[in-house]
C-alpha cells in the first residue's frame, strides 16, 4: 500500500486535482492575509449582490454555483498543448538520430540525446501531463448546490464524487495574498471554506468564491453575499431572483462556443479597451476553453442530490438557461471579434517571424 505522500503525488502530478479535492482539502493552508466571515452578518463592503458570472440556475430550493476555477479554465491545459508539441517533435528527432545513426554518433551526442529522452521521461511528460489535465479529460465544471431547504451544500469534487457538507458546519474567510507573494506571481484573492471532524481533523478545505478582473475580492464578496442571504434570510432566494445579471450557460450541458468566447474575453479585465488591446490573448483563451470543454464531460447530479434538490413545478422563482434572454448581437459579436482578430494578429506575427524558411 503507498505511503500518503505517495498518493497525493499521484493525486497532483498524474491526475493534476488542483482543485476541491482530498490531497489540497489536506495540503492547502491559511497563509497570507486571512479573515472569517459571518454567515449571520451581511457583510459591509458589498451594497449591492451579483451574480459575476458565477451562477447556474436559482430556485426557491437551492442555487447552484460554478467552481472557482471555472473562469480560466483552458489557460493551463493550451500552455499544455504549447509545449506538447514542440516537444514531441524534438523528441522524434532525437530518436530518428538515436537509432538511424546510432554508430556514427560521437560519444558526448550519444550520451546528450540519451540524458533528453530521460530529462523528457521523468521531468517534461509529467509537467505536460499535469497541464493538460488541470482542465481536459474531466469534468466541464464542478458544480455546488446550496440547499436553503436542508441547509446543505452538495459540491462536485475532482477524487471524490459529490460531497455533501452541512452549510452551518462550514467556516469561510476570506484568503488574500501578502504583498510578497504578489511579487512573486501567487496573488489571490478568493473565499475559501472548510469543515473539520469532531476531532479536529481536516475533512474539506475549498475554494468557494473567487473572481478574475478587476475587482477581486470586492467580486468575490458580492457572490458570497448573494449566496450568504439566500441561505440565511428569509426572503434571500427572491433577492438572488432579481439580480439583474445573465446565468452560466451551464445548467446540465457543456458549454456552447459563442459562450466560451464570451468568458474568454472577461478573463482579461472588465475594460473593451483591454480586451481589444490584448486580442491575442482572448484568442488564446477562448481556443484553450473551447479545447478544454469539450474533451470534457458533463457532471450529472446523482439521483439522491437531485432528490433532495426537487423544486416544485409552480416555483415562481425559477431561473436557468431556459428561462434567460436571448444574446444580442453586440454580446455575440464583440467577443466573437476579438478573438478572430487575435488569431489574425498571431498568424501575421507568425508569418513574418518564418516567412524566409518557406
């Protein structure tokens, strides 16, 4: 039987579960700058309660909210497929050599294309492994339904099914990044959430609310206060009714093409101006997520969590994909836009770059 360290080696580098799962609800600390959050107290900073682009669907029973993660998912796994290829094709070449001129090649190049395939063995396939996996051959997204009704919480995770969590049992805070660590490129602002046994011991260590742009935390705050009073106040799943912005197009399907260009985009910042300057990167985003997305699969609900989660059929609080406006033509053609004029932008730059070697 392997030892702990073993698995969740295994767990990190060969399966890449980063997010909700065992080994990071075991392994993810409280450093940085760290406040707990009141379930019962509304939370001064946020005026005014939003979806930002982190809702599913709503009903008189539950909400059900994306991962924390599901805003850059793609990024990682095109970075992945970057430098899969060049790398397999530097390894053929290196074969090719290695068995084709075998007894030709000097000592110091045999000895050189050997410590290659071994470098790439042991180090590069299990880095490209984990990269390509943070977002492709698994799940769309991980849901999490907060069950008003039951007052539970049933999220999705990457090793362990669906986890079921009492909503009073979970104690959040706030988790930000110290001015150190945002030099060195690990700043974060995000509300995590974690549940202990009666012992003490760590059960679940999460990221439940996180949001990329420019607002960060004050993001992060506005989705927690919107969940924080649908759970705890009376008439909180009517406020989460009237919030004037657009739900995931995520409720029980993958996501379509038009709406991953559409997170693409806001990846970046909330500005146009941004998003129009930095095209090639909404094009790099937006072709990672739509790789991602669909080399994935979509997470089905158990029967026993759906079960639990029915909402009556004459619920006057319903919102989902099915009941959302149509997109206009200005949601459709602005991200569509600047994403063909990113692939334009990278193909020129990459013509001119090797157009003297065709």
């Amino acid at each position: 039987m392997r030892s702990t360290t073993a698995k969740d080696l295994y767990n990190l580098m060969v399966r890449a579960n980063w997010g909700f799962s065992s080994t990071m609800s075991r392994s993810r600390g409280f450093g940085g700058k760290a406040q707990q959050l009141d379930r019962k107290c509304a939370t001064k900073a946020v005026k005014k309660t939003l979806f930002n682009d982190s809702v599913i669907s709503i009903s008189s029973t539950y909400v059900e909210i994306v991962d924390a993660g599901n805003r850059l998912r793609g990024i990682t796994s095109f970075f992945g497929l970057m430098g899969l290829v060049p790398t397999l094709v530097g390894m053929g070449a290196f074969l090719y050599v290695l068995f084709l001129y075998n007894e030709r090649l000097p000592l110091v190049v045999y000895v050189f294309i050997w410590l290659a395939v071994f470098t790439f063995v042991f180090i590069a396939a299990p880095c490209l492994n984990t990269l390509l996996r943070w977002d492709m051959f698994r799940k769309t997204h991980y849901p999490m339904r907060f069950n008003r009704r039951d007052r539970k919480v049933y999220a999705w995770s990457q090793d362990m099914g669906v986890v079921t969590m009492n909503w009073d049992d979970i104690q959040f805070y706030t988790s930000q990044s110290t001015a150190s660590e945002d030099r060195r490129g690990l700043a974060r602002d995000e509300i995590r959430g974690y549940v202990r046994d009666r012992a003490g011991n760590m059960l679940y260590h999460l990221v439940f609310f996180k949001y990329q742009g420019r607002k960060n935390m004050q993001g992060a705050l506005e989705i927690w206060e919107l969940v924080r009073r649908y759970m705890e106040e009376p008439d909180g799943h009517i406020q989460a009714y009237q919030v004037d912005q657009r739900l995931l197009d995520l409720d029980g399907k993958r996501e379509s093409f038009i709406h991953s260009l559409i997170q693409a985009t806001q990846v970046l910042a909330d500005s146009r101006a941004v998003q129009l300057i930095f095209a090639p990167m909404v094009m790099w985003a937006g072709t990672g997520r739509i790789i991602a997305k669909w080399t994935c699969r979509v997470p089905r609900w158990p029967e026993w969590v759906e079960e639990k989660c029915r909402v009556d059929p004459n619920d006057p609080y319903v919102r989902n994909r099915h009941t959302e406006r149509p997109l206009t033509a200005k949601e459709i053609l602005w991200p569509l836009f600047c994403y063909l004029l990113g692939w334009a932008e990278v193909l020129a730059i990459l013509y001119f770059c090797f157009r003297g070697y065709f």
